[in-house]
C-alpha cells in the first residue's frame, strides 16, 4: 500500500459507535467522496455487504474505479484499511444471523442506558424510514408499481413468519385497487398447489427479511422457472430469493433491540399501493364506486315478505 495511503487511513480510523453500521457511515459520506470514490459508495450501496466481503481488486473492477480510489473511499468512511473495512461487515453479517435469544443475552451485558428509550427506539426507525426510501432505485420502484397494476396478470403475494402479515396487508389493498389476486396462503404446504399454476402472466411479490427462509428461495426460483416475474421485499441482505427475482426493493429493519423492525418495509408495501392506485386513474374511481354499490347491495335488509337464507 502506498505510504499516503498508510498515512490516510490511520489518520481517519474511527470505530463504530454501539448500533452503528458501515451502511450508516457510508450513506453519511457520500456527498462528501470525490466521483471515483462515489463509484466504489455506489456499488458498496447497491450490493450491500456482498461487494465489500471479496477481495479489493474484484471490488474495485466491480465499482469501476481503482484500488486505490476504493482505499481512500474506506479512509474516509473511518477505517484503518481495507482489513478492518471487511472485519465490520463480517461482524454485521454474523450479528444478522444470531436469533432473537442471541441478541437479547448480547444486549443484557452491555451496561444500561438512562436516556429516554421510546425517543431513542422512534429515533432508529424514523432513519430507517430515511435511509429506506432514499436508496430505494426509483426505476426499479416504478417499474415494480407497473407491473402490480396490470390487472390482466395475476398477482401472487406471499411472506414469511413475521412478513406474512405484511404480505396479506398489500394483498387485501391491491385487490381492492386492481383485482385479480390471490392472497397469502399460510400453509406452506399448500404453495406447491399456487406453483403448478404459474405461467407468464403472472407476478410473485415475496416479503422475505432475516432469518431468510429458504422455502422463499425455493419458491422464488421455482416460480422464475415457470415464467412468472418475482418482486422481492427484503432486508439489505442477500436472501435464498435474491438471485432468483426480476426486481429486489430493499429495507432498513435494524434496531439496537431484540427484534428487527419491519416498519420501513411496511411503508414500502403502501408506497407501492399508493402507486399503483395513482396508476390506475379514473378505472380506481369507477371500481371503488361500483364496489361501494355491491356492499351496499349486500348490507340492505331483505324485501319484505322474503326470508334470508
């Protein structure tokens, strides 16, 4: 390594604060990197750890840029070198394994804090919302929206232990905005039963954060090879359904607790919703009128001298 670069880089180290990640520090530097240490921030960001767990040189061919320019982008996130840079992700994807009982007895030997828990707790995931909605790649957004507003092509929603209610939430509005979709089935069982009915015409939206599930994946790739186009809800990191998905829209869900938060990716799924009823235009008017008329229909007391069933 050059010795500027020795020089730069232990100048700048700083360690990570309790509950802060590289992926804070690197969407915090950004607009302070020249442009060819913005490549290697962007292809950091857009690959979030995977770019950062190879070597430098694939990282750098990866970013476009050098070496070097990847070696003063790490200084100035605060590292002592390329080393420590990789060390931290290590540790964030092995922290991203443990169970909630691991993250729990880690959190009970850390010394108590006497501030405010609910600010702090709103704190972490107003910046999640923050960090979510920036990153999100605004083609990728939009063209997700276009497909779930197609209505002549049938939609399937699914998510895992915590995300199936997600799943349901956006299944029940986009029937609502759209038609044409069947809704979570709990069953894992009961999936192969959706599968054998797959084809083109279709789009899989998956909602699948950590712990990922690989019957997810499976159903993922599954669905892929039947022709159908899959659209992934996930955390920042790589799940079994990633490879196998046409668009992947990522969100914050870290806190300093026990549990991850879904909150942010809860205001993805509506900001789709939102979306698509915007696409729909005046067809969302006269749909939402004429189902307004059939639950009056259905409401209204039966005509007198008729008995109700």
């Amino acid at each position: 390594m050059p010795r500027l670069a020795r020089a730069v880089t232990r100048s700048a180290a700083r360690p990570l604060r309790q509950g802060e990640t590289v992926l804070d520090r690197v969407q915090a530097a950004m607009t302070d990197l020249t442009p060819r240490e913005a490549l290697a921030g962007g292809h950091l960001l857009a690959t979030y750890p995977m770019a950062g767990l190879g070597s430098i040189g694939a990282f750098a061919r990866g970013a476009g840029t050098s070496p070097q320019s990847v070696l003063r982008f790490v200084a100035k996130l605060g590292f002592a070198g390329y080393g420590a840079f990789q060390a931290a992700l290590k540790h964030e994807v092995a922290a991203g394994l443990q169970s909630p009982l691991e993250r729990l007895t880690a959190a009970s030997t850390r010394r108590p804090r006497q501030d405010d828990f609910l600010a702090r707790f709103a704190a972490r995931v107003a910046q999640n919302m923050a960090t979510t909605f920036a990153q999100v790649p605004r083609a990728d957004f939009e063209r997700a929206a276009r497909l779930l507003a197609e209505p002549r092509r049938r939609l399937q929603v699914l998510g895992g232990r915590f995300t199936q209610t997600l799943a349901h939430y956006l299944a029940l509005h986009l029937d609502i905005v759209r038609g044409n979709v069947l809704r979570p089935d709990a069953q894992a069982d009961a999936w192969a039963d959706r599968l054998a009915d797959l084809g083109r015409n279709d789009v899989v939206v998956l909602f699948d954060i950590r712990r990922h599930s690989t019957t997810i994946g499976r159903f993922a790739e599954a669905a892929t090879a039947r022709g159908a186009d899959v659209i992934l809800l996930t955390d920042q990191r790589e799940t079994p359904s990633t490879p196998h998905a046409r668009i992947v829209l990522t969100a914050e869900v870290r806190t300093e607790g026990t549990w991850d938060s879904t909150a942010a990716l809860f205001a993805l799924a509506e900001a789709l919703i939102a979306r698509v009823s915007a696409l729909a235009g005046p067809k969302l008017e006269k749909r939402l009128a004429a189902i307004e008329d059939l639950r009056d229909r259905l409401r209204a007391p039966a005509p007198p001298g008729r008995a109700e069933d």
